[in-house]
C-alpha cells in the first residue's frame, strides 16, 4: 500500500474565532474528495477558537490539535493549558516543543519530555518539533542536536505509544517570514538522521512514526520535498493559511508523490 501523506498547518497566533472556523470550513469542503486514506490533515489553530472549531468542523476531514500544554493537569500554573482542559474539548492532538516555544519562550528538551508523556498518558496524538538553529548547524552539530532532542523528548516513552507519536522536523533558521527553506536534499539528510534516532529509541518499530518537514513549505518547494524516501508529509505555516492555496499544495504535492 502507498504510504500515507501527512499535511498540517499551525496557525500560530493568527486568525480570530469567525475566520478560523471559515478557514477549516473552507478547508474541508476543498479537500472532501482526496481520501483519507492517502492523506491525514490536521490544523493546529489558537486556543480561543478550539471549542468554536471542534463544534463547527467535520473531523473525519481534518484533525485538530492545540499549540502547546502544561505537564500538570492542574494546580498553581498561572497562563497554562492543562491536558484535561484539552481533553475536555475532544482535542485529537498536541503540538509540543515548536521553535517559537523552545527560542521565544525558553523551553527546554526535559520540559518537553514531560508534556510529551502527558499529552501520551492523555491519549492524545503527540507531535513533537525539533529543529537546529542556525548557529548549531554553522558548528556541524545539526544531527547531533536533533538526536539530543529525539532522545531528551521520548525519554521514558513506552514503544506501546508509537502509534500515537508523530514528529517535525523545522530548523529553526527556515521558519518564518525571515526564513530560508531547507533544500530537499539537507531535509532528506536530516529526516535521515530522525529515523535513524527514533529506531534506537523505539527499536523496529520506530519506523512507524511519521516524520514531517516543515519551515518555510511552498508551492515552490512542496513537490521536491514530498518525493523524498524519508519524508512522510509536510508542516506548514503560512503557505497553509488560505485554505484554497493549501488545497492546491496538497493536490500538487500528492500527484507528484504518486507520479514517482
Ligand atoms: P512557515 O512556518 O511555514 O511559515 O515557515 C512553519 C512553522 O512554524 O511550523
């Protein structure tokens, strides 16, 4: 069987209650043909929309996640999310340890190793970030960052969860408006190096867990990306953010994959 095609987007802090339940919206009804057996979608959207958008979106189409949790399920954590809130909503996943989290906010590999098990224990999906910075790249230390961070991450993870683990890969210097796109080839390397890491961890069936690339995915670049042996989808920001145009990369990016 071909194997299945990830495709997601976080919409970080963008997008209030009405656009982004029109946004998914708009997302399903684009994308309602192209089965779900081929593809998974998911949208990772604001906290202050998910109880809109569980409401008002059919989820057979399109999974949807939250951009961050607290370890804790509840107690003196002011500003935190807990995973019973989450829980509460019917969230199908967790984003955990983003760039934006791990350099704009501070949070560490153990800080992550412990939302990963709850988000885990929770029973939800659990997609894990990673990512070099461009100054660890610059040293030659990318893979070994990565698998510092594989390593730090799923520390204490039973093999039991690895149907419920997911991974991105986004080097830090690719993400965002200043971003550069990795090329193919140093994606596919890295992605390399990942299932690499994550069958040490988990042993044979580390092979599983989808590894996606994301940081700066464009129509320009989605097709050269996709066709690579060790990517299984794509995680994208702002080429994702109108629900027409990620249609289209989805479209193109499955037809080339399958014209291999
Ligand atoms: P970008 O964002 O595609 O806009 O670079 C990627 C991400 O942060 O997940």
């Amino acid at each position: 069987m071909q194997k299945k095609l990830y495709f997601g987007s976080n919409l970080k802090m963008y997008k209030n209650i009405h656009d982004t339940v029109e946004y998914l919206q708009d997302l399903v009804a684009y994308t309602k043909d192209i089965s779900r057996d081929e593809i998974e979608l998911f949208i990772i959207p604001s906290y202050t929309t998910l109880e809109s958008a569980t409401k008002n979106v059919d989820r057979t189409y399109v999974k949807l996640g939250a951009q961050n949790m607290c370890w804790e399920d509840e107690g003196q954590f002011t500003g935190e999310i807990s995973p019973l809130m989450l829980k509460e909503l019917g969230l199908d996943l967790v984003m955990i340890g983003h760039s934006e989290r791990r350099h704009v906010f501070g949070e560490t590999d153990m800080e992550e190793n412990k939302k990963v098990k709850a988000a885990l224990d929770h029973g939800f999906t659990t997609l894990l970030c990673i990512g070099e910075t461009a100054e660890e790249k610059n040293y030659g230390i990318s893979a070994e960052v990565l698998r510092t961070q594989l390593k730090v991450g799923f520390h204490d993870v039973p093999k039991t969860q690895i149907p419920n683990i997911w991974v991105a890969y986004e080097p830090v210097w690719s993400i965002g408006v200043n971003g550069t796109p990795a090329t193919a080839d140093y994606a596919e390397e890295m992605h390399k190096v990942i299932k690499q890491t994550l069958l040490e961890i988990f042993g044979s069936a580390g092979a599983d867990i989808p590894v996606l690339y994301g940081g700066s995915v464009n129509p320009g670049n989605a097709n050269d990306l996709i066709v690579q042996p060790s990517i299984d989808g794509l995680f994208t920001g702002r080429a994702a953010w109108q629900a027409d145009k990620f249609d289209k990369l989805i479209r193109d990016a499955k037809k080339t994959f399958e014209s291999l």
